[in-house]
C-alpha cells in the first residue's frame, strides 16, 4: 500500500464560498522575486568596473606596441 493510496481517487476539493482564482493571478504568486534587493544591481555594477578594465588594459597595450 503507498502513502497517499487511502485519498488518491477523493475529488479536488473546490470552495463553494468563494470563486477559482484566475489562472493569470494564480501564476503570479509562483513568479521568480528579488530575494537579495540590490543584487543585480552589484553584479552589473562589477561587470561594468571590469569592462572598464579590460578596455583601459587594451588601451595600454596598444600604447605599448
């Protein structure tokens, strides 16, 4: 016998007192969120500080040649 055998063929329990959500709304609640405010915002902060760095390195070495 498995776990869930004893109320595997029950119905869906649907309220009477209330209507289904929407399913554009019932989505919205399993959508991704910024759990680490400011996050994304550090990393293309530090993509750009590199960029930047990569870029004047460039510049030096074709100075140098």
């Amino acid at each position: 016998m498995g776990r869930y055998d004893d109320i595997i063929d029950h119905p869906h329990y649907q309220s009477k007192k209330r209507k289904p959500m929407p399913m554009l709304n019932r989505a919205a609640q399993f959508a991704p969120f910024a759990a680490l405010t400011g996050y994304d915002d550090a990393i293309k902060d530090a993509t750009r500080q590199i960029d930047e760095q990569q870029s004047h390195d460039l510049e030096h070495v074709e100075d140098i040649y």
